[in-house]
C-alpha cells in the first residue's frame, strides 16, 4: 500500500509537491532540504503496469512472489535497509524546531518600537485635539466679532440716518 504524502524541497525555493511517502521519506533521509509535511492523505496500493495481452503469465509470477515477501518480512527489511539503516542517511534538524522568527532575547526591541508608536500616536492626537480647539475657539471668536460688528455698523447706518435727517430738516 502506498502512501501519498507532500513533499517540501528546499526551503529557500518553497516548491510543494505530492508524492509516494517511501519516495519521499527516502529523499528526506538523503537531502536535508527535502522533508514530508503534514500527514499523509491518501492511501492507496502498490500496483505494477502489466500488459493486458500479457504473454508471459507476468502478473500469476509476480503475485505469488509479492506474496511471499510480504509474510516472511523480506519487504520490511527492505524498508529498513533503505529507509532505517542506509548508510547515507544524513542527520538533519527538525525544521519545526528552527525559529526564524523573533527571540525572547530580542523581543524586549519590539516592545520598544509598540512602545514608541504608542507614544507617538497619543502624541499627535494632543496636537491635533489642541489645534483643532484652538482653530474652532478662534472661528467663533471671529464669528461672534462678525456679528458684533454688523450690529455696531447697522446702529451706525441708523445714527447717521437719523443725523441727517434732523440735519436736513431744519
């Protein structure tokens, strides 16, 4: 039965792709960039293309024989003759356990920068709230001035009216 499982190569490619997890366990045993992620998501078996017109009674030789490996272990030993106990198997890092990542050593720089941009911000919302005031304060200032003197001019206009009509009068 084989298993289909996900492949990663490289990390610095980022290329994902599915595959046979005996290939795939075989390759991460021999690259350190290759390795299996996640479980695996389908199962299916193992099968050989034969010709279906097959003249040399292929498929009743290689059955029996699948057979015979498979109950006197021989297909275990070679899993782990390849998989467990191959020669070239490099030891790698458990890439779930390498932190790219931000340390607890240099996370106290991160609460600085939060720190400063909290700071900031309040900051320039003083600034704004204090300009925003001050330019609203004037506005009605200058409003209220406005309608001052619209009163001063219109009782002006009515004094010199009545001047002049005294004035002309006589």
């Amino acid at each position: 039965m084989t298993i289909i499982n996900f492949i990663f190569f490289n990390q610095f490619t980022n290329l994902l792709l599915p595959g046979e997890s005996l290939s795939i366990e075989y390759l991460s045993n021999l690259d350190c960039d290759v390795y299996s992620v996640g479980p695996p998501f389908s199962f299916r078996s193992l099968a050989f293309p034969i010709n279906k017109e097959d003249k040399h009674g292929l498929k009743e030789k290689l059955d029996p024989i699948i057979k015979k490996f498979k109950e006197n272990g021989k297909i275990e030993s070679l899993r782990a003759k390849y998989l467990d106990l191959n020669q070239d198997k490099q030891v790698c890092e458990d890439f779930r356990k390498l932190t790219n990542g931000i340390s607890l050593y240099n996370s106290g720089g991160l609460f600085i920068v939060i720190g400063l941009g909290v700071v900031l911000s309040l900051l320039s919302l003083s600034f704004e709230t204090y300009v925003i005031s001050n330019f609203v304060k004037k506005s009605l200032k200058a409003k209220q001035n406005f309608e001052k003197n619209q009163n001063n001019i219109e009782t002006t206009k009515t004094m010199y009216k009545t001047f002049f009509r005294q004035l002309f009068k006589r």
